[in-house]
C-alpha cells in the first residue's frame, strides 16, 4: 500500500472510532452466524439426538462412555467422562475419540488452558463403583453416581441425558443437560480432493471471509434448570440481572439470543441481548425456597444462547417431565464439551464452587479500591500538576491519576511523548509523595514500526499471531498497522512480562501501574471489529476456537509482568476491558464505553451485580459515562452511586467537555466530594469484602437475594445492591427526583447511614432522596469506618477506627475488621489482623480471628478505636467499662457522620482508647 493511501486508511478507521455510535448492522446476527443459525433450526424440533452412551466403565477414578450415533452417520465416537468432586461438583467432558478415526484425524479440539487452578484437581474423588437403576418408570437403564451428600449424579442410556437429583427433594432433578434430546457434536473434518467451495469450508460478513479448513464444528444442546424462577450469569451485556425469555410463545419474535463473543462495541445499547468485551459462560438458577443451581461451559468460541419461555417445547408431541423448570439452549462455534454442575444449594454456595474451579479473587492494593481519575486524555504534566493540585484546592481525595493513548510516542506502547511528558519519573514521584500512584495504557496491538523495538524484536522471534496465509497477522488499530502478539503461548506471555521491568519501561516508577484496553481484541478493519476467525494462533489453533480468551492471556501476561517487576512481593494492579472466566485472579474489569445517560447510570448496577455473580468482584462503570456530556444532575447521582461500585472511577471520551468534581458550581461540587468522602470513609469496610472475596469468592456487590434468597420481592430488584451483606444501596435513575421508593427486605430494622433513622424491614418506603442515594446499615451488623478524610487512602493507614455497631431485635450485632499492609504479599505468610466484632448483652468483644502464625511475617497497627457508635440502642447508659485495661470512658450523643449536614444524635462511646489489634471487652454500665 502506498504511504498516503496507508495515512488515509489509518485516518478513516481511527476517525470512525470517534464519531460513530453503535451501528447494529456493523455486528452479526444469529442469521448470519453459520453455527447459530444451524444450531437453532435444529432446537425447534426437539428429541433429534441418536447419541446413546456404551461402554460404561470407571477409568482413572472418572465415570467414562462412548457416545454413539443410532445412525452411521458418525465420522467417529464420541468420548465422555464424568468426574465428580468435593462440594458437590460435577464435571462433564465431551470430545472426539481420535484414536478411532478414519482416516486419522489431522487436528484435535482445542481445551482451553490455564483457566481451572490446579488446586482444583487435588478435590476430585475418585470413583470406586457405579450403580445401575431403572429410575421414575422409564423404560431404559441409568448409570448413578454418588455426588455429595444428598445428590447424586445420573448418566440415562436412551435417549442420553445428563442430570443432577436431589435425593433430599424425593430424587428430584435439580439441573439436567439433553433432557430435550436436542445435543448436537458437529465433527472435525477434512476437505475431500475435488470437493466444492461451500458454507461448510467459509463463511462471509459484510466483505470479510474467514476459511473453514476442518469444516464446521460447533456443539449444541439444551440445559434446564428445575424449580427455578428466574436465571442470571452469562455476562457481559447490558441488560436486567434475571435474564429475559428469548424464544418462546408470548415473546417478541425476531429476539436474538445472549451472545458471548468478545467485541469491541461503542456506545453500547442499554436492554440488549448483545455481547459485549468480556464472556463467561456460567448461569445460575434461582428459586422460591432460596435454592439455586449453576451450570458453567469452560470454552473460548463464540457461544450463543437462548432462554427458552414456557411453552416453548408446546409442538414436539414429546411428554417432558412436569416438574417447573427454565430451559436453556446453548451453541458454541468450537471447542469441547468441559461442562461443570454446581449443586448449590444457596447462591453464595455456587459462586464459592464456581471460583473453587476458576480461583478466588486476586487481593488488591488498598489504593486501588479507593477513587480514580481519568480522562482520554490529560494533556501533558503541566495537566497532571493541575488536576492534581486542584482535587487538594477543592478537599477531595483520590488516588490515581491515569494517562490514556496519547502520553505515549506516537501511540508505541511503553513509550512516553517526550514533548508533552518529558519528566515522567518526576511526575510520578509527585504524586508517589502525597501517597498517589498514576496507571498507564498498554494495549495489545503494536506499532509496525521497525524503528519500534518491541515490534522489532516481536517479529524476529515469530510472536505474533498470523493469518490465515502463516504471515504475521497486520490489521488496523490505534497506531494505524498493528500486529498482535500470541498470549495464547506461554513463553510470549513470559517475555511480554519483562517489558514492565524498570529497565525495559523506561520512566516508570513504583508507583506505576497498568490499563490493558482493546484487548477482546479490537481490529478497527477486521470482520465486527475483530481478529478474523481463520487467523493461527501457536499450534495452529484457529483464533475462532480461542477468541474470548486472547484478552484473558494478555491480562495475565501484564499482571505477571507487574509481579515480576517488583520481586514477587507488589500485588499488581492491571484494569482489562476484555474478561474470561479466571480473569478474577489478574485484576480488575470495567464495563467499558458507556454512555453519559440516565439508561446506562441504570443498566451499571446489574451489569456489575452480574460480573459479582461471575467471579469478578473488582468492576465498575466509568462514572459519568464514557460518551456524552452528563448535565450536573446525571454526574452528581453517578458519584452518588458510583462510590458504591468495588471499582470507583470517574472517565470520559476526549470530544467530551472537561468534568472533574469541581467545574459544576458550588452545590454540586459538594454533593460529589460528600459521595467520595464516603467511599473513603467506608474503605476499611470494602477492603475487609475484598479479603472476603479473595478467601471465598464472594462478590462485593450483590444482588439484593443472594443476602435474602428466600425473599420473592428481591427476585426482579436489580436497581437496589448490597455491598457485603451489611450495606443496602438504592440508586436514584431519573431525573428531578426527589424521593425514591426503597424496599428494605428481612424482618429486621435498616439504619440510614447519613441519619441514623430507622426503618422496618419487609416494606417498601418512600424517601426523601434530593441531596443523595439512600443507603442503609442493617440491623445486626457493625461497619468499620475511618472518619478522618486525608488527600489519599495511603496517607490514611495510622488513622483511628469508628465501629458502628446496627443492633437487632435481640439488641445485637457483629462484624469484622480485615487489615494488612495493603501492598505487598505478606500476609499470605500470616502478616494480617483479622477481628470479628461481637455485640451482646450490652457488652462488645474484639475477637482474634487470624490464625497463630510461626512466619518471621508480622503485621502490626498502632491504630486505636477513636469512637463507637450505635444504632438502635436506647440512650440511657452513661459510662462503659473497658477490659483488660479496668478504665471507664463516658456514653454520650454525638454525630453520626462528622461533616455535620446531619443533625442526629446517636449514643456514642468517644475514645475508648483501645488498640483495634488487641483482645478487649467494653460493656455499658
């Protein structure tokens, strides 16, 4: 290409990533995605699978079968394995038996890597026998296998089906795979000598066409959850958290499926079905007894899947089984079958199996949790220096400082401007001395440029993915001609890694870290944004097969990159916009491009409840919106709500007018430094959820019913959240409200957390919501806090605590107090405090609850409790008593909150002079 098309080429592309809103036609439809639309003509006929099950035996402590066609249709057997292991997991396996083919099979079925932990492996239980039952008046035999206590798993003989019972439930089925016979295994084959050029060998999309050299080979079939009410999971989309019907009578025709392919999507959709940047293919069930079920598909191709209405199934004549129960169809354009039952029985219980596979969440650097400011893009230092100085001018705190695409050198990644920032370690170092920190962008597309060393020493090693052809893959991005490097091999993410050393990224510092974009991954003239499906990865792997876990590989190449930079001991902290099961373990994500709108201030509370769910506890939506001039209104409810979001950053587009906090008068500028003084305020809380979701996978943020699961009224709610199970936080998402409409479920009482008021569980109130969101502590629990607001959480570590203590009916309560270093690694050696907080009997207790530890590692704090709060409890005593120290201190009224806008007086124990490390007792005299 000549040099001036080459410019007008780049020009065009990177021009209509500016101006362009979402354009549906750009994006396919299941129409006009071959497996798709195959797969779901097949599913309107149910009871077309022939595939029955011999062979049956144990091998290697695994249940394992042939599966074989009733017709001799078959290019060759299927395998299966069942594989049962603790806390009532079941896996299932599916895949072609190649050493049964002719002719010989010239390539195997891609499995996807480096996802399940292999801490995993070590719970399986090894089989030891199988029983045979004819179960519930069928005519043909089932092979049963124990699960856990109370489940069993049951492979049927004919027709083939796969379920989970619940023995304790009268052996009924809780979670089932084929029950509609509609499983469906498209073989690998291989193009015959002389054989026409058709849909099987390609396929085509507005001008693009990716070969097919082994045929389709996608897989199908149907799931169906029982006594379920609604299913959630399956992100990312912006949609409601109880996935919609997609097919079925009574539902709009012409609706799409839920997609799961990667892409990069600008000015995304409220209310839609289509994918977004990140794909995890878990589903969870929920139903009226608070029980819910899961299922999860570890596979990287597109998948597309249908929530099937009542009735669907009306026309087959076939006779299903009565029991109430949700179907699902899912299809996948490759891969295997690496399918995982999760027998629950509550939702916390799925989520902690699910991350018992995939692994708990990584656990963040206290600064990281805290407010972050970004823009595309802050001009150069002389910006920085000023944004910086004037959050300190205004009295509001934050942490970190990010720099977009253009500090680098003509967009080369690990580079930096040198016009615009010629000072970069000086910068940071700024910043690093008021206890800052600065992230900034390495996207995974790099710069053909010779003259660039990266791409120099990336193309004489072979690093880069190719095209179909074996030539290193050049498509359009940021830079203009880009190539991509091959995360995918673990050698290219090891060499990637030490591109973050301080010698190879020349200007960072310590206190730099890391933003990896595009990376799902975006290719502005590729088919719907994206790598082509024919493209080769290591081996030969066909991007097709891996697609949804390229960005999964280059985030954990840039977090291990991170680690190996600072030795081994500095958590990284790297935010993706493209996510894979796993992707937990490596950082954080973010819900990417939206849109300064009240829909998508909205639609953010169940996308990020949703990636909870999923494994993902550190996410969040760039508040204010991505796109769009948010009015003052809209950006003041955001901060409002977005203090709330584990991951708390405020974003904007460069063609968007400059928003920080204090350029919107007087009044709003309070309202938005009051919403981040209470995300400082309540950081001690948020990091003791985060240690909880490192340690047993459990969300931050929360659907209202995984706190309250047998409660209907939660069921449909996804504009309220819980943050832990102690804070309660209704959004307000349109404009002019006054008063919001706030159902507070339990029987309990819930404390307003500005005012101390209280209100009674089980009701939905009306409230005054004109100067913030409503937010409640619950009855029963205690809140650490630190009330003393300082520029940056790390200039808040020797602090003093506040314990606000919520009491119950019973005149009780607890909670707890995570603390370590909030950096390093340490306290996986036992470097921590770790207290639980119990309230009884008008006496308080601090409890040691971390473990004696023999480790040199030691965590200590001189922080002191500096005053304790509660809610709920009838003024009357005077003094308290402190243990072991025998002091009294005196019980007096004080504010709830120390701004002061707030005039209630609540019954407060000031400085009782106890060290928040220490044994002690205080009871009220």
């Amino acid at each position: 290409m000549k040099p001036l098309n080459s410019l007008l080429l780049s020009l065009l592309f990177l021009s209509s990533q500016t101006v362009l809103s979402f354009k549906r036609d750009e994006f396919r439809n299941c129409n006009q995605t071959p497996f798709c639309k195959r797969a779901r003509s097949r599913s309107r006929s149910p009871g077309g699978c022939t595939l029955t099950p011999h062979n049956i035996a144990i091998s290697n402590g695994d249940l394992t079968a042939t599966l074989l066609s009733k017709h001799e249709d078959q290019v060759r057997p299927l395998i299966l394995s069942l594989s049962v292991y603790h806390d009532g997991i079941l896996r299932l396996k599916i895949d072609e038996d190649y050493d049964h083919s002719d002719p010989p099979a010239s390539k195997t079925r891609f499995q996807v890597p480096d996802v399940i932990i292999p801490e995993f492996e070590s719970n399986k239980i090894w089989l030891q026998r199988l029983s045979t039952e004819t179960l519930n008046d069928e005519s043909s035999p089932s092979t049963v296998v124990y699960l856990s206590e109370g489940y069993d798993a049951v492979l049927r003989h004919d027709p083939f089906e796969i379920y989970v019972r619940d023995k304790q439930s009268g052996n009924q089925k809780l979670i089932s795979l084929n029950s509609h016979q509609l499983f469906d295994f498209e073989q690998l084959r291989v193009k015959k000598e002389g054989e026409e050029d058709s849909e099987t060998w390609e396929e085509r999309f507005r001008g693009h066409t990716d070969t097919r050299p082994y045929g389709p080979q996608s897989i199908s079939f149907d799931v169906s959850f029982y006594n379920a009410e609604f299913v959630s999971g399956i992100p990312e989309r912006a949609t409601s958290l109880a996935l919609k019907p997609t097919r079925g009578p009574g539902v709009e025709k012409g609706l799409e499926p839920y997609r799961l392919f990667n892409l990069d999507v600008f000015e995304y959709l409220s209310e839609s079905p289509f994918g977004l940047y990140g794909s995890i293919p878990l589903m969870i069930s929920h139903g009226k007894e608070g029980r819910s079920a899961g299922f999860f598909w570890l596979n990287a191709a597109e998948m597309q899947i249908d929530v099937l209405g009542d009735g669907w199934d009306a026309e087959s004549g076939i006779e299903w089984v009565k029991q109430k129960r949700i179907d699902t169809f899912w299809m996948s354009e490759a891969g295997i079958v690496d399918a995982f039952f999760f027998v629950g029985p509550g939702p916390k219980d799925i989520v902690r199996q699910y991350t018992s596979v995939t692994g708990r969440a990584s656990m963040p650097q206290m600064f990281s949790i805290a407010y972050h400011q970004s823009r595309w893009n802050y001009r150069d230092e002389e910006d920085v220096e000023n944004v910086d100085a004037k959050f300190d001018e205004h009295d509001i705190p934050y942490d970190v400082l990010w720099l977009d695409i253009d500090h680098t050198d003509g967009r080369r990644y690990f580079t930096w401007d040198s016009v615009l920032f010629p000072h970069p370690e000086e910068m940071q170092k700024k910043l690093a001395a008021k206890g800052r920190h600065m992230v900034t962008i390495v996207d995974p597309h790099i710069k053909r440029d010779n003259s660039f060393r990266l791409h120099k020493e990336a193309t004489e090693k072979g690093y880069y993915v190719k095209d179909a052809s074996g030539k290193d893959f050049d498509g359009w991005c940021w830079p203009g001609s880009s190539s991509y490097l091959d995360m995918v091999n673990p050698e290219i993410r090891s060499w990637w890694g030490d591109k973050f050393s301080y010698k190879n990224y020349v200007g960072s510092t310590p206190s730099l870290y890391i933003w990896n974009d595009m990376n799902e991954p975006s290719v502005f003239n590729g088919p719907e944004v994206s790598m082509p499906r024919d493209a080769l990865h290591m081996g030969g792997i066909e991007h097709r097969e891996l697609h949804n876990s390229y960005g999964y590989y280059f985030h954990m190449a840039t977090s291990n990159g991170l680690l190996k930079r600072g030795g081994g001991n500095d958590r990284p902290f790297v935010l993706s916009r493209a996510f894979f099961p796993g992707s937990q373990r490596y950082g954080s994500v973010w819900t990417g491009d939206n849109t300064a709108d009240w829909d998508h201030l909205r639609v953010s509370v169940p996308m990020i409840l949703t990636l909870g769910l999923t494994g993902i506890s550190f996410s969040g939506a760039d508040v204010g919106g991505y796109f769009g001039n948010p009015g003052p209104e809209l950006l003041v409810r955001w901060y409002q709500l977005g203090a709330f979001y584990p991951f708390f950053r405020g974003h904007a587009h460069q063609d968007t007018k400059r928003r920080e906090p204090w350029l919107f008068g007087e009044k709003n500028k309070r309202l938005i430094r009051e919403a981040i003084h209470v995300r400082y305020m309540l950081l001690p809380y948020f990091y003791t959820l985060f240690r909880e979701a490192n340690t047993t996978g459990l969300p931050v943020m929360r659907p209202l019913w995984m706190e309250f699961p047998s409660d209907e009224a939660t069921f449909s709610n996804d504009e309220a959240f819980m943050v832990g199970s102690s804070l309660l936080v209704q959004g307000i998402y349109t404009e002019g409200a006054k008063y919001a409409s706030v159902y507070l479920p339990g029987k309990e009482l819930w404390y307003d957390i500005r005012t101390g008021d209280a209100y009674k569980g089980g009701k939905t109130h009306k409230l005054e919501a004109a100067e913030s969101v409503p937010a409640f502590q619950r009855a029963g629990t205690i809140i650490p806090r630190k009330d003393r607001l300082r520029r940056s959480s790390t200039q808040m570590v020797n602090d003093p605590y506040t314990l606000v203590i919520a009491v119950n009916s019973s005149q009780a309560a607890e909670g707890e107090l995570y603390m370590d270093d909030g950096k390093s690694f340490e306290f996986l050696q036992g470097a921590y405090i770790h207290r639980r907080f119990v309230f009884a009997n008008g006496k308080l207790t601090s409890i040691n609850l971390a473990p004696s530890s023999s480790s040199k590692s030691q965590f200590s704090s001189k922080s002191m409790i500096e005053r304790i709060i509660l809610l709920g409890y009838a003024p009357g005593p005077k003094n308290a008593q402190i243990e072991p120290a025998n002091q009294k201190v005196e019980v007096e009224l004080g504010q709830l909150m120390l701004e002061g806008r707030y005039g209630s007086s609540v019954v407060t124990i000031r400085k009782p002079a106890v060290q928040v490390s220490d044994d002690w007792t205080i009871r009220l005299l």
